[in-house]
C-alpha cells in the first residue's frame, strides 16, 4: 500500500496562514479585501503557484509605498507573525504515527514553493514522518500533482494500490479520472471559502467508492482498512 498527502489544508492548516496574513495586512491601514487581493497577487503567476513570504512583502510593499502608509514590511517579520499561527489538522498526527508504526509508505505532495512549503512542513513538525526523499513538491498548478506521481510510481501509474489524502474536489477530479485505480479521501475545511459542500458531495457521487470526504482526517484509518 501507498499512502500520499497533500499538504495544505490537508494536512496542514493552510487557512489559519491565510486569515493570519490579512489580519497582519490590515494593521498597515488596508482593508481585508485589499489583504486578500495582496494575497491573489502574489500567490498564482502563468499558472504556477508563487507565494513566499518574500514574495508577498514585494506585493505588500508595492502598495504600502503608493499609498504612503508606512515603511516597508521585512520577510521575517511576516514569518515570525504566522509562526503563531501553526496548526496541523485533526487526527493527522495520530494517522501519520499509525501508518509509521506499520512501516506502510507514505509520501508527501504538496503544491507550492519549495522553500516555503519546507519551511511550514518543518514548522509543523510533520517533517519527521517522511523521509527525504518522498517529499515532493510542485508549482504546476493544473498538472503538477500528475506529473509528480508518475515520476514517483512510474509513467505506467494507475492508482492501483494508491490511496491519497487531499482537500481540492476540482483538482481531486481530475486525478480521479487520470488514475483509474487511485482512491482518494478529501478533507473538507469549512473555513477554506473556495468550495462549498455541495462540491464534495457531487464528486463521491460521481465516484463512489473511489472517494469520501471529512471534516478532519480522524476517519484516515477505517478510509485505508488499517487499524
């Protein structure tokens, strides 16, 4: 058996950044959509994933300098503010410890910046569950997912004896329909505003047995048959 996270908001709650980073955005005198529009900006750029906290601060900057409404914001302060805002998922870390135990393969797939994804896998102290060499990470946001896991299993890649844990249903479709065999369980973050449940429902509907969601990752075990 192979087991395969995605990380942000699946493992990781990637939200709790995010509402973190307005909330920082706003004491410089911007309002949350402008916080949130600071953020599309300097998260997505021809089709890759680009945020960094550097990167976001060239954004912030930007805007703090043509509205004259402060100094300029250094990376790590921005770092030291999320910092106390870490937080990994619901069950995650009993599932991670439960599938070591058994010596079951598990890999890490997470969508992001290389650097910045490492630093928040270290922060959450999830690093210490995969080796090195199975985590992986890709800025292609519509095939990047699919083109790590046929380099990771081969071209030849099914899905067969495959179970992912993700959190998109838009992106989890279509690595459904790319891999046949793959299952996939899907944590549904409630404050993540991007999808609603309907979204979800429609996909187990559409899969079935291939695919369920969770509030949280504490039904991991029963989803894989493990104990």
């Amino acid at each position: 058996m192979n087991v395969v996270f995605d990380f942000d908001n699946t493992l990781f709650e990637a939200e709790r950044l995010k509402f973190a980073l307005y909330g920082f955005v706003e004491t410089y005198g911007f309002s949350q959509e402008d916080a949130k529009e600071m953020y599309r900006l300097s998260r997505d750029l021809d089709g890759h994933v680009t945020f960094s906290p550097e990167r976001f601060c060239e954004v912030l900057n930007v805007a703090i300098e043509k509205k004259q409404q402060g100094t300029s914001v250094d990376p790590s302060f921005v770092r030291e503010h999320l910092m106390h805002h870490v937080g990994v998922v619901t069950g995650a870390i009993e599932l991670l410890t439960l599938l070591k135990e058994k010596n079951i393969s598990m890999y890490l797939l997470s969508l992001g910046v290389s650097e910045w994804q490492h630093e928040k896998v270290k922060m959450s102290g999830i690093d210490v569950f995969f080796a090195s060499d199975r985590i992986h990470y890709t800025t292609h946001v519509q095939e990047g997912k699919i083109i790590a896991l046929r380099s990771i299993f081969g071209e030849n890649f099914t899905g067969e004896n495959t179970y992912l844990f993700n959190d998109k249903p838009d992106e989890t479709k279509v690595l459904l329909a790319s891999f046949p065999e793959l299952h996939v369980y899907l944590r549904c973050d409630v404050t993540d505003m991007r999808y609603v449940r309907a979204d979800f429902d429609e996909l187990v509907n559409e899969y079935g047995d291939r695919a369920m969601y969770a509030d949280d990752l504490t039904h991991g075990a029963a989803f894989l048959h493990i104990s």
